[in-house]
C-alpha cells in the first residue's frame, strides 16, 4: 500500500499565523512526494482562529479540522489528531511555524525504516531562557526514558499511523513520543531540521511547561513504561 501523510496542526489562539500556515502547507502538499491533506485541531482558542480555519477548509478540499468545546492542551490536539487520521503516516508540526513544512521531506526519507521519524532544531532561534530550559529538561527526560533523542519538543515529527494510534496520551507526553514508541519496540531516528523566530504571536509555554512540567512528566512516565502492555497476534480465525 503506497504511503498518504496527514498533517496535524494543533492550533491555540494563532490568528496572525494562520494565513502564513495556510500558504506554507500548500506549497509543501504541491510538491509532496506523497499524498498529504491538512488536519488542523483548534485547542478552544479565544481569538478568530476557528473563524480563520473554517475559511481556509471552505477554500481547499486538502484542509481539515476539528474544534475542540474548550482548551485542553497540546498532547490532547495531537492525540485528536492520531486518532482522526486514515492515512498511513501521521505528522505533526506546530501553526507557528518555527519549523518548516518543507523538511518533512527530510523527516520522510528514513520513515519505511523506522516507525517515528522526530526533527532535531539546529541552530536554535530562541531567546537564552527558553533554550537553556528546554536543555535542562531534554537532559532529564533523557536520564529517564533512555530514548537517545536530543530535542523530543521538537514540533516537527513523522510517525506510522498504527504505532501513533496505539499511544495512551496523557497531558505532557507528547514529549514523550519517541519513548513510548520504543515501548511497542518500534525504531526510532532524529534528523536535523531548520529552525526560525517566531514571527506573530505569542508563545504558550514558560519555565515551568518546559521545566518543572516535563520533571513530573517523567514520574507518568516511568509508571506508564512499567504497566504497559504490549501484544502481537500472530494467528486468529
């Protein structure tokens, strides 16, 4: 079965990245090697996000969405967005667009070897507290998940639609995706991506979502590794 792509953009309050998302993405599906459509996940955003996605999804049958009745936070857009996707390959990147659609095709090159293919941000745009932090954090979770990965926040992934949707998302494990795709032995691979500034709005995570937040995370997750149950059929009739 040849390969399709569903792209997931989880969207919170993002109304002056919109029409830019809108533009990058098509430009990126017109070249795709694959077939690839658009899945927007509005997190209850209080701005004219919906407003703004509806118009775009009017416009182009390649673009979808879900809206969520209020916020529920980033691991929640992305687990919506595993579980409403039909093509073979989920991917995932974030509507402020610090990293670009186009390397998708870089992420895409290694996917029929591995199950989760993650970017890793080269030469970082980000002020000095965000980048320290988010060192810090991918340091600790390193020491508890033992995945190998260098920058699981990164908001630019490809991972195999039947591996995605057997992921237990709880808030916070979206950065977690690579280790729990080790969890169902699945392999895993980072590839260095571009990375920009943010050009309009406004980020939505401080020290404590990239700090303290992710800590506890790792807590869940260490309990999560130890009850999880992994299965394969190999004869039913």
């Amino acid at each position: 079965m040849s390969n399709t792509l569903t792209i997931i953009v989880p969207v919170y309050n993002e109304e002056k990245n919109l029409k830019r998302v809108e533009k990058e993405l098509q430009q990126y599906i017109d070249k795709s090697k694959i077939p690839a459509t658009i899945l927007f996940v509005n997190d209850g955003s209080k701005d004219s996000s919906l407003q703004i996605i509806k118009e775009i999804c009017l416009r182009n049958s390649a673009f979808n969405y879900l809206n969520f009745d209020k916020n529920y936070g980033l691991s929640a857009a992305i687990k919506a967005g595993f579980d409403h996707s039909e093509s073979t390959l989920v991917g995932y990147i974030d509507s402020d667009l610090q990293t670009s659609p186009n390397d998708f095709s870089l992420l895409l090159e290694y996917i029929d070897d591995y199950d989760l293919v993650t970017g890793v941000r080269s030469n970082r745009k980000d002020n000095f507290i965000k980048n320290l932090s988010s060192k810090v954090a991918n340091i600790i979770r390193r020491s508890f998940t033992h995945d190998g990965m260098d920058d699981t926040g990164c908001p630019l992934k490809i991972l195999k639609t039947d591996y995605a949707k057997r992921i237990p998302m709880f808030q916070g494990l979206h950065r977690f995706l690579p280790a729990m795709i080790l969890l169902q032995n699945g392999k895993i691979k980072q590839v260095s991506v571009q990375h920009f500034p943010r050009i309009a709005g406004e980020g939505k995570f401080g020290v404590w979502n990239r700090l303290i937040g992710p800590l506890m995370d790792c807590f869940a997750y260490l309990w999560m590794r130890k009850k999880y149950i992994n299965y394969k059929v190999s004869d039913k009739g």
